[in-house]
C-alpha cells in the first residue's frame, strides 16, 4: 500500500467517525420536567403544654454577712492576766464564757472598802433612829405647842434624812464596786467566733478599748438584691420571728455540684441599690458553721463569701410552665394544631430564670413547637419526626426521548 493510499483511508475513516457522532448528539433523547413541584412540610419538634399549680424560682446572688458583729471592749482599767484557751482567732466560744480576766486585786479592795462604808452608814442609821426615840419623848413634853418647823428640828427628822441618804450612797457605791470586780472578767456576750484578738497576757487596757472582733454563730444573713416586679411573687415576713420563703443557698465555684444550704428570707431592708435599682432583701441561715449539729456534712459559710440564692416563689394557681426559650419575640408562642402552624399571643404571669408561667394564651395538652425555625408563616405546614410526610402536587420526573 502506497503512502498516498494510507492517507486518503485514514481521512474516510476521520470523516466517518464524525458524522456518526454528529448523528448520536443529534438523536439523544431529552428529560423534560412536567410540574415536578415538590413541598415538604417544615420538620419540628413538639412539646405538650403541661398546666397546673407551680412555684417559680426567683435567682439571686450576694455577700455573707454576720447578723451578730462586735467589737468587745473592756468596761474597766487594768492589766490583763489570764486569757482563755479558745480566745484564739477562728475559735469558738460559747455564751457567758470567760475570754480575758483583768487584774481584779483593785476591784477586790475597792469592794472591801464600799462595804466597810455601808457598815458605817448603817451603824450611823440605828444611832440615829435611838435618838428619834428620845426626841419623840421631848416633843410629849412640849403638848401640841410648837410650830411644824420646829417640830420637825426637836424630832430630828433632817438628821435622819441626812443618815439615810449616806445609808443610800453606801449602798449605790458597793453595787459599783461590785460590778466594777464583776467586770474585770471579760466574758462572751453570745455564742461566737472569734474574728481578731488585740490583746495578750500583760497588756494594759483602758475603758472602750477593743479586745477582739466577734461574730455570733447561730445566725449569718445573705444580702441580695431582687427586682421589684418580682417582691409581689415572693413571701417577706412581717414580724421578725416569722420565716419567709424557702431559700437554697449554693457556691458552684467552691461546694459539690447539687450541694446547698438551707435558709428563709428575713427582711427587707427598705432601700434600693444605687447602680442596680433592685431591692435589697435579707436571708437567715441558721447555724451557718455547723457548731449546733457538728454532724452534720453540710459544708461551712464563710463571711464575705460570694453565693447564689434560689428564693422558692409563692404558688402560682392554674398556670403553663414553659421553658422561656420557647416564649418568643412579642410574648408569642408557637403552637402545631392540626398540622399547621399558630402564632399565639401569650399573656405571662411571671419569668424566672428558666420557665415562664403563662395564664392566658394556651392550654393543656397543646403542642408548642421547639425548634427555631428561619420562615415564619401563620398556616404553615408542620410535621414532627413520627410523621415523616411529603406533600406531592405535581407528577414526578418523567424522562422522554429517543435513541439510536
């Protein structure tokens, strides 16, 4: 075969090739789309509306603080020579206890020395009252006859005022001397905790000056700050012995996770916090450091710690509990009803921090929608995950044409 011939062959064969692809593109069969319309109702999550009685939970935070806090000082002048053991900071003492003793050796004598006066004035008194017997005798004698004035001076009756005011001062001055020996013995004024100690054996004291810091055990307030739309929901006590509402007291940052402390509102202070603008309200808690039940495995209150409070709200009668989340913008509530999607004006009684309590607006058993949807349409069709639907309008993908 010549080389020409090899040329010409080739370029049939090119030419055939090409024609027979033309004719293949030409005669592909097409898919034409006849109405494929296809809507799918939104997917949801539903929860059923639960109505009945519900105490909300109203969340604060603040400051320990001790409901009994002084500075004990001494009422006498001396030199300190005996301090009790537990005089210590971070000891406890208990009411009536002796903490400091300041030399009483002075006092001792000065007692010695008031009673000896009294004896004085009361040996002076009965001298006196011999003598009002003999002037009563005297005055018979003068038959009616004298003026009051001088009827008073034959009875000696100046002489024996006079005699029975010393008689009183002798007296007042041992009851002094007595409670001044009385206290030179320092002595806890409650149940306490011993902050800070300022004195040792062998310091001199004088009159006011401050032995130690002492704040009482029995009790340590809470100081928290509520808004004041939510005093009305909550109970404050009107008398100082009555118990308010119910209150956990927790630390996440320190204490195990679900461990709390128990107390009760108290008082409410009456004034408003400059920055917040939020009441301020007191919470007891009783035997805040564990000196009343010392088996008890309830962790210690520390004062100045930084806690969190949930004050148990009053009753809240025939209302919907609903996490807040599901309350959206302009109090409304989304709600599925018979596969369809309502936008229900709501009308909330009270929020906490995480429920809202509706009294109007919806009902038991209705289905509120959970999830965040991006479209929001009144009427718009819904479906949960047990009924997985699909609403077809239109045909489906119908595919025509031909081939080779």
């Amino acid at each position: 075969m010549t080389k020409k011939k090899t040329i010409i062959i080739s370029l049939a064969i090119l030419v055939a090739a090409g024609i027979i692809t033309a004719i293949i593109f030409l005669t592909e069969p097409t898919a034409n789309k006849s109405g494929a319309t296809k809507e799918t109702a939104m997917l949801v999550d539903v929860v059923k509306a639960d109505s009945g009685n519900f105490q909300p939970t109203i969340k604060a935070t603040g400051i320990i603080e001790p409901a009994r806090d002084i500075m004990l000082s001494t009422r006498v002048s001396g030199q300190i020579v005996n301090i009790a053991k537990l005089f210590t900071p971070g000891g406890f003492v208990k009411e009536g206890e002796m903490l400091v003793q300041i030399d009483p050796s002075d006092f001792r004598n000065e007692l010695l020395l008031r009673k000896s006066e009294l004896q004085q004035a009361l040996a002076d008194l009965k001298i006196e009252q011999g003598r009002q017997e003999v002037a009563e005798q005297d005055y018979e004698l003068f038959d009616d006859t004298l003026t009051s004035e001088n009827k008073s001076l034959v009875l000696r009756e100046p002489q024996l005022n006079a005699v029975e005011a010393s008689v009183t001062s002798a007296r007042a001055a041992v009851q002094q001397a007595q409670l001044n020996l009385n206290r030179s013995t320092v002595s806890a004024p409650f149940d306490a905790r011993i902050i800070t100690r300022n004195v040792n054996v062998g310091s001199q004291v004088n009159i006011g000056d401050n032995l130690a810091r002492l704040v009482g055990t029995n009790n340590f307030w809470l100081s928290v700050t509520i808004p004041l739309d939510k005093l009305p929901f909550i109970s404050i006590p009107d008398e100082i012995d009555e118990k308010g509402a119910k209150v956990k007291i927790k630390n996440p940052s320190s204490w195990p996770e679900g461990e709390y402390r128990e107390g009760y509102l108290f008082q409410m202070v009456g004034t408003m916090e400059e920055e917040t603008r939020m009441a301020r309200v007191l919470i007891r808690i009783p035997d805040p450091l564990n000196t009343e039940n010392k088996k008890s495995d309830k962790p210690e209150i520390i004062i100045g710690s930084f806690l969190e409070a949930e004050i148990t709200g009053d009753l809240l009668e025939g209302v919907v509990k609903l996490d807040r989340a599901y309350v959206r913008e302009d109090e409304t509530v989304w709600v599925m009803k018979e596969g369809k999607l309502e936008i229900r004006k709501v009308n909330v009684t009270f929020f906490d921090a995480n429920y809202a309590y509706i009294n109007d607006g919806i009902h038991q058993g209705d289905k509120i929608v959970t999830t965040n949807l991006a479209t929001i349409t009144e009427g718009a069709e819904l479906r949960t995950q047990s009924k997985d639907s699909v609403t077809n309008k239109d045909s489906e993908l119908q595919n025509t044409g031909g081939g080779l």
